[in-house]
C-alpha cells in the first residue's frame, strides 16, 4: 500500500524559479478583473440611453399599455349602456368575456 507524499523534486533544469506572487495581487486580479469586466458591460449598455438623454430608472420610461383592442377612455366607460340598456342590449354577452357554464 502506498502513502501519499508531497513532490519533493527540484525545478528541472532551464526553468525558472519565479519569486511568489503576494496574496493580495492575486485577490486583486481575481476580483478586480471580473469587476471591470462588470463596469464596461454596464457602460456598453447605460451609456448611449444616457448620452440620448433618456431616463435609466427602472419605472422611468412611461409608456400607454398595450391591450388588444385598445384602451378605453374615461368619458367612453361612462357613456356606455349601464343597468337596464346593459341587459336590454344582451345582457353581459355583449361585452364579451369569459363566460362558460356547465
């Protein structure tokens, strides 16, 4: 049975013996190239609506919602048939809907 053991060979011959890399360069590569990989995204994405002068916010870019059929004003929910004329005209039939019975 054999027993793991740590490599103790030397560097072969024509290779170099580099210096160690300190801890904190190596945690600032890693972090940090991620994090610029981070901000040009972000730049390539933010800054031509910037330069445009639109709005970044999430709810800042207000705009009329997209119903099939269109949006009803105010002034036409109140002119339609109500009560009586409602039931006369069909009933709620006419306006359509879900309506499924058993």
């Amino acid at each position: 049975m054999a027993c793991a053991a740590p490599a103790s060979a030397d560097i072969p011959v024509g290779w170099s013996n580099p210096k160690p890399v300190p801890v904190l360069h190596d945690l600032l590569f890693l972090l940090g190239v991620p994090v610029l990989i981070t901000l040009v995204i972000f730049a390539a994405i933010y800054l031509p609506g910037i330069v445009r002068g639109e709005s970044v916010a999430p709810a800042g870019a207000k705009t009329d919602d997209q119903w099939f059929g269109g949006r009803r004003d105010t002034a036409e929910l109140q002119a339609g048939p109500t009560g009586a004329d409602a039931e006369a005209a069909g009933g709620d039939r006419a306006t359509g809907g879900a309506s499924g019975t058993w």
